[in-house]
C-alpha cells in the first residue's frame, strides 16, 4: 500500500490530504479488508483457486521463473489450468487448459471435463496438435495436475523441454495468467459451469475464440 501511494500521488491519479496520508499506510491487512468490504458486493465474485502443489517428480524438473524468459524464441509453451467453479471449490467442475507461446503470444484454450493429471495430459496433446508449428517447451506450475509421471514421460519421448515455476509464485507464469484474465474470464466469466452440457459449449466458444484471437487480433 505505501509503494502504491507513492506511484499515484505524483502522478496526480490519487490526492490525499496531509491529515489523511498516513492512515492508508499504516493500516493493516485485516483493517483494509473490513473497510473494501461494502465495494467489493458490488461486483461480480471471482473464482477461487483449486491448484495443489505435487511434490512428485519436483526435484527432476528444472524451475523457470518471469526473467528466465528474456530473449526466449523458442516454441514455448506456458501452461495451466483454470477451475470454473465458482464460489466454491467443493464437487467437481469443467475446467479450461491455456497455452500461450511465450514469444508469439498465441493462444490455445482446450475445454477440460475435470482438473486431474490424465485430463490435463490430454489436453495438452490436443493442443500440441493444433499448433501450426512444433512444440519445444512446455512451462508449468506446480500443480500435481502437470507434476506427474504421466506429463513428464510425455515430454522426454517427444523431445519437449519441460519447466515449472515457483509454488504460489504467479508471477513466473505472467504470460498464460495474463490470457486466463484477458480472455478466458473476460470471455466465460467468473460463474460455475459443472453440467454436462457446459463441456461441448466451452469446446464450441474455445475454437471461434481462437481464430478471433490468433489470426484477427
């Protein structure tokens, strides 16, 4: 809060009187948290996070992280997996896999049944098929969705290098959590989506968005 204030000030986006400039950075977590309480009824709920670290196989693959990208021209994918459930992460729910090919900015989105390993693989070979040129590297997070035998034995028979990020460090995943917001919450919003009929429309909406996205934008 007090790096934000002294960004905005300056600049003249915010203006704060004197007698009131310190109460915003004196202000705790919880004190700010009560006081956007009223704002934040306002506005539609986001979704909540499902994503479980998997210890598996962790200590086997090499760890990339936001700098690690600079000058990157190879085909890199990054990954991941967003939960459409909702206000609750309680049951099951249709998930979407987003690919985003860190030097091109191209974009795949794949419509997932449910968020486990053999789905997320899966998902990923669709994707890898549908790319108008060959995959050389696919980033993850630490999800035990990708941190798994199955993904990773994938990627060693087809000469893909595999990386991950930090555990809860969204920051090294910055190009696919950018298109998760810009498109597919801009696109499919924050709602729960569990039915069965809820997988072929996201399948539908995913391949006109993707001609919209990659060739017309």
């Amino acid at each position: 809060m007090p790096e934000l204030i002294d960004w905005l000030v300056p600049y003249r986006e915010l203006t704060l009187e004197p007698a009131t400039d310190g109460l915003p950075r004196a202000g705790s977590a919880a004190t700010r948290g009560g006081l956007q309480a009223p704002a934040r009824t306002t506005v539609p709920p986001r979704g909540r996070a499902t994503t479980r670290v998997g210890s598996l196989l962790q200590g086997q693959i090499s760890i990339r992280t936001f700098p690690d990208w600079d000058g990157d021209r190879a085909v890199v994918l990054e990954v991941d997996l967003v939960a459409h459930c909702g206000a609750s992460t309680a049951g099951f729910c249709r998930c979407t896999l987003t690919a985003v090919d860190v030097a091109t900015g191209w974009a795949e989105l794949e419509a997932v049944w449910v968020k486990t390993k053999e789905w997320a693989g899966g998902g990923v070979q669709r994707v890898r098929q549908r790319l108008p040129v060959p995959l050389l590297g696919l980033a993850c997070d630490s999800g035990a969705e990708f941190i798994n035998d199955g993904l990773f034995d994938y990627c060693q028979r087809h000469a893909i290098t595999f990386t991950r990020s930090r555990a809860y460090k969204k920051n090294d995943s910055a190009h696919v959590e950018q298109t998760n917001g810009a498109i597919v919450r801009h696109v499919v919003g924050h709602d729960r989506y569990s039915s069965k009929l809820a997988y072929p429309q996201l399948a539908r909406v995913y391949r006109l968005v993707r001609l919209h996205t990659n060739v017309f934008r």
